[in-house]
C-alpha cells in the first residue's frame, strides 16, 4: 500500500495509519525504492525519486536484458525525458553501450505532483508491485533531432541524462511547433528523413544492409509509476463529508519510438527473428 501525508481530524488519521506508515523528509528530495515484476515476469528494484524543490520525478529502473531505463518527469517544465542505456553486441561491432533518448511534452494528468511523490512511503518494502491499471502502447514517430547543447532550454534536466545519448535525442514535430509558439530556439532542431519523402528508405528490421539507413524502432515500458492519486471521504467536526489525499492508483505503460538512423548498425535489435 501506498498513500500520501495529510493531517487529517482522528478518524482520517485511524483509516491512514492502519495502511500504511509515512514519514516527512527533512529535505526537498526523497528517494522510494519499489520492487516490480517486468513483463517477462523478472522482478526488479525501481527507484523514483522526486524533487518538490525542481518540481520534478525520475524513474529508473534496469530490463531483464540489462537494458537501464531511465523517466524524467519535468513538471515545471511540461516536458517528459526517457533515456535508455542498451548493452551493445561487441561482436558486431557496437561499443559497450548504446544511448537513446526521447524528449517529448508532459501531460501534467500523466503523473501524480511531485510533493505527493516526495511523501510517498510504503509499508512493506519487499512487495512485489504490479500496476492496478495498465495502460497500453503509445506509438511516437520521433522524427526530429535535438541539438543536445541546447537542449536545456526544453529542460534542465536534458544535460545530466542524455549526456551519453549527445548524437541520439530525438523529439516529435508536433512539440517542436509548440515549443517554437513559446520562444524556443529553433536552431536546435533538424528534421530527420522520412519514408513518406524517402521511399526507398526500410524500416531497419526488413533491411539487410548494416549500413544503410532506416527507420529503427524501439520499444520500452514503464512498469510501475504513480499516475492518479486516490481520494477518500470523511466527516469534519460539522458532520460535513470532506474528500482527501489517502493514496495512490499505478500504471503501467509502454511506448514504441519510431525514428531514423544513419545506419542499421545502430537498431540491432529490430530485427526478424
């Protein structure tokens, strides 16, 4: 069980307590640590730490594969950040690791506020979570490229986590437009080919050629984030039915970049099987 702190009249604090046991932080930040079962039934340890002072929340967390996602939520900014770091196959000649990241704009009904996250607690830390709502795949064609030495304009954040991704930030063309309505500097951004100007360009799983280009995709999930906070009712001192804070709901979502790369080599996994 999760929940969130209220000070709440003595019947709210009786229906909190028996749930769970929360804690206030001293500081601004606050670290969770959450063990998540992964779609291919591994379990693994995800740690989401927010950030009430930046108005923000990470997520990450590592794949079966040994794959390290990373989420940023930026609230303050309406920007999300995934970076993925994907083991390469140096027998084909991939370095240790590759980096992806993908900038898009943040819904601010996608998460829960980061001060709720900050007072997250849970009452036993060797449950294993699966997420009460599951949220199917969104399909995003990131067809733009992000200049990454000025991607701290969208975000702050951008510089620390797709620091190893510097050739690998890609956005979508509908955010850029909003972002350049709102003053960004366009020169950031380039236009990526397109199969719909570039018929000859494949998606990278049908191509043959190691170093042609082609439309990659990647897929990942979020298995477990807070997305909805819960709400109870009680009656104040008047007799009146007050709603309040008593909890979280989680989900689970996946989503599917499509994107172009200047060669196959660098989408080794979107292959046929």
């Amino acid at each position: 069980m999760f929940a969130v702190w209220i000070l709440p009249g003595s019947e709210r604090i009786s229906r909190v307590l028996a749930a769970l046991v929360l804690l206030f932080l001293a500081g601004q930040c606050s670290e969770l640590k959450v063990r998540v079962r992964l779609s291919d039934g591994q379990v693994t340890e995800e740690s989401l730490e927010a950030d009430s002072e930046r108005d923000s929340i990470s997520l990450e967390f590592k794949q079966g594969d040994g794959t390290l996602i990373t989420f940023i939520a930026d609230i303050k900014q309406g920007v999300k950040v995934f970076r993925s770091l994907i083991l390469g196959e140096l027998e084909r000649g991939q370095s240790q690791y590759q980096a992806l990241c993908f900038i898009t704009r943040l819904d601010h009904s996608e998460i829960i506020p980061s001060e709720s996250m900050a007072k997250l607690r849970q009452k036993n830390p060797r449950a294993i979570r699966t997420a009460e709502e599951q949220r199917g795949v969104e399909q995003l064609t990131m067809n733009v490229a992000v200049n990454f030495s000025k991607a701290s304009q969208l975000s702050g954040h951008i510089h620390n986590v797709c620091a190893e991704a510097q050739e690998a930030v890609y956005t979508r063309e509908a955010d850029v437009k909003y972002w350049l309505e709102r003053g960004v500097d366009g020169s950031m951004f380039e236009i990526l080919p397109q199969a719909v100007d570039f018929p000859e360009l494949q998606g990278c799983q049908s191509s043959t050629d190691l170093w042609r280009p082609c439309t990659c995709s990647y897929s990942l999930k979020l298995e477990w984030y807070p997305c909805l906070l819960k709400y109870c009712r009680s009656r104040d001192a008047t007799g009146k039915m007050t709603p309040y804070k008593c909890g979280i709901k989680s989900c689970r979502k996946g989503y599917q970049f499509d994107y172009y790369v200047p060669q196959k080599l660098l989408c080794l996994w979107d292959e046929e099987t």
